[in-house]
C-alpha cells in the first residue's frame, strides 16, 4: 500500500519547484518575514527552506506532516488565494514525506528550545530536540526517490532550476515586504530586501537596467480607456476590473522571451495568456519584432469573477468576463506608457 501511495504521490508532485511553491506558500502564511531557498541540482538533489515566522509547537510537528493534517480549505477566499495548490490540500507536507526524505525543524519565536521530525518514503520519525533559531526549516531530500517521477529529472536540473527560480521570483515579487533569497549549488541567485518596494524588488531580481527602465502602473476604472488604437478600456457598469498597478519597462528594455511578464490576480500569482496579451497589445507596434517586455501587474477582480480551479495544480485561471478584463489591463498598460509619452 505504501508503494500505491508513493506512486500516486509522485504524480500529484509534479517537480522539485511545485515542492518548492508550496514549501514558500507554507512560510508566507506563517507570516514570515525572511524566507530563504536554497537548492541543489535544480531542486533534485535538495531543498531546503528556511523561514522566520511563527513555527510550530514541538507538540504540533507530526500533525503538521499527518494526513488531512490542518486542511483549512474553507471558504472561497481560501481558493481565490489558491491555497495548497499540491495535491490534496493541507497534505503538502504529507505528500512530499511520501516521496522524500522531509526535515522539518521549528521553533516558535517564544518556545526556549527547537524540535525537528523526519519522515523518510512515508515513515513518520519522532520528534527530537533540535538547536534551531525562531522560525521553520523544511529540508527535502532524495526527492522522488524510487518513483517514475525520479527519472525525468535526472539529466534536467537547469529545466528544473529555471522552473524553481519562475516561483520564487513570482513570490518575491508579489511580497516585497519579504525578504526572499534563492541560492542555487551554493551560489546566490537573488536576495530581495523585503523593504515593502516593488522597484526595490525588481532591482533585486532582474539587475539594474531592468529596475530603471520600469514604469509605473496604477489604474482604475475612473481613469477610463485610452484610445491610441481605439480601446474602450472598461465598460459602465460593475467593473471587471476594479484596479491595476504594478511596473512595466520601457519597449527598449526587453527579451526574446514572455518569462518576464508576471501577472497576479488578487494576489496570486497566475499565467493567463489574455493578461500576457494585453500587456503587449499595449505596447503597439514599439517592441521590436519577437522581443517581449518586462511587466509585472497585479489584477484586482471582483472575487466571484475568477476560476481559480481551471486546473488545482496549474497556474491558469479563466475570467468570467475575459474581454472587459483584457481592455482594462490593456489600458492600464498604454495609460502609463502614454504618460512617459510613448
Ligand atoms: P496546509 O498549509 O494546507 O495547512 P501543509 O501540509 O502545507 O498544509 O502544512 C501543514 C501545517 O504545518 C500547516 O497548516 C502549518 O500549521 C504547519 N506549517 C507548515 N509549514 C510551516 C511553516 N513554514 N511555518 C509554520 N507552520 C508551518
Ligand atoms: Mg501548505
């Protein structure tokens, strides 16, 4: 039965970086204010997770990696935050012990002494003593060890890294508040300073030319629709959009890849090829031809208008009103470009 369940695990954790995703989610919700990632071979040989948040209670650890251990799927809120997107939800813990070696160490910033579980292929271990400073560590390693799983990874740790560094800066950019670290085999991939600044974020992730080619965006509905190319931006009525900000670079600045347009709805971070589109859209023709800008924008949509659940372990989501939301993030687009006259 064992096996059965390492299997399935296997499938339902796709890649090191949706272990990775949820390990972050976990910190995040802890409150932390510190989250640093740290992987080895693109994840495949190791990650670990360090965080400063509120920990866990040594008496709590193995509920933490139990079955069904906190499900706290409630309410629609929780989906629209797309919270535990791995597997079952409140299992990602539990999952990821089913096909690896999981550390789990903590102390609650007011607890005198740390505490650290390991469960090994599914086999919980007990709870020790363990030296730790305030927050959580989550270590993986032997990640899908004697699953399928296992095999597509073995020659693909820079398709994985690539992967891995995809969630972390969609996390470190939705959190400037946070300061988020990736290293990767040892070496620094970027660390933000979580000082609350967007621009400050970007300097951190995409370097300087990037941060100081990057252009404001902050729009709602009052401020309408441009029509350099006959737009309407966004209807009367109950708006499909109730607001946009964020930064997009200058059509200079940009690469021969869509990797670097990160778009967020309330909050989440979210691959929607209509969000991916507009944005371009709203560059006209000033991109050079396959060049691609750097965008990175949070949607704020009225809450029921939003399916989060297109697929529970991708990033898709479907709008109930998909043009009014692609004319509204197009004219919030060419609404900031416009006002550095371009
Ligand atoms: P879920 O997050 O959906 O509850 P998980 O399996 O991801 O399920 O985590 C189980 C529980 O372990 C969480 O509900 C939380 O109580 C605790 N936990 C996990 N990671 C952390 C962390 N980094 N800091 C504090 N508590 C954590
Ligand atoms: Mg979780």
């Amino acid at each position: 039965e064992r096996t059965v369940q390492r299997i399935a695990a296997g499938e339902v954790v796709e890649r090191p970086a949706s272990v990775v995703k949820e390990l972050v989610e976990n910190s995040l919700d802890a409150g932390a204010s510190r989250v640093a990632v740290s992987v080895n071979s693109g994840g495949t040989e190791g990650i670990r997770v360090r965080d400063d948040g509120v920990g866990i209670p040594s008496d709590q650890l193995e509920a933490a990696v139990a079955e069904h251990a906190t499900s706290k799927i409630g309410d629609i809120e929780d989906l629209n935050r797309g919270v535990g997107t791995l597997g079952f939800r409140g299992e990602a813990l539990y999952t990821v012990g089913a096909v690896s070696r999981l550390t789990v160490r903590s102390r609650p910033p007011d607890a005198e002494a740390g505490a650290e579980i390991t469960v090994e292929g599914g086999d919980v271990g007990e709870v020790r003593p363990a030296g730790c400073p305030a927050g959580t560590t989550v270590e993986v390693d032997d990640l899908f060890y004697n699953t399928p799983a296992r095999e597509k990874f073995l020659k693909r740790t820079a398709t994985e890294f690539d992967h891995v560094n995809t969630v972390v800066t969609g996390y470190a950019l939705a959190n400037p508040d946070v300061a988020v670290s990736l290293e990767h085999d040892g070496r620094e991939t970027f660390a933000t300073e979580g000082n609350g600044d967007l621009r400050s974020a970007v300097l951190a992730v995409y370097g300087r030319e990037v941060a100081e080619s990057m252009i404001d965006v902050d729009w709602t509905p009052e401020d309408g629709g441009v029509d350099r190319d006959g737009s309407t931006g966004a209807p009367a009525g109950d708006p499909a959009v109730e607001r946009v900000t964020g930064l997009v670079s200058h059509p200079e600045t940009a690469r021969s890849t869509r990797d670097y347009l990160a778009t967020y709805v309330n909050g989440r971070y979210v691959t929607a090829s209509a969000l991916r589109e507009a944005t371009l859209d709203a560059y006209g023709g000033q991109l050079a031809p396959d060049r691609y800008p750097f965008a990175v924008l949070f949607v704020e949509v009225p809450a029921g208008d939003v399916d989060v659940n297109v697929h529970p372990r991708k990033l898709e989501v479907r709008f109930d009103e998909e043009p009014a939301v692609r004319s509204a993030v197009e004219a919030a687009v060419e609404d900031a470009l416009l006002d550095h006259g371009l």
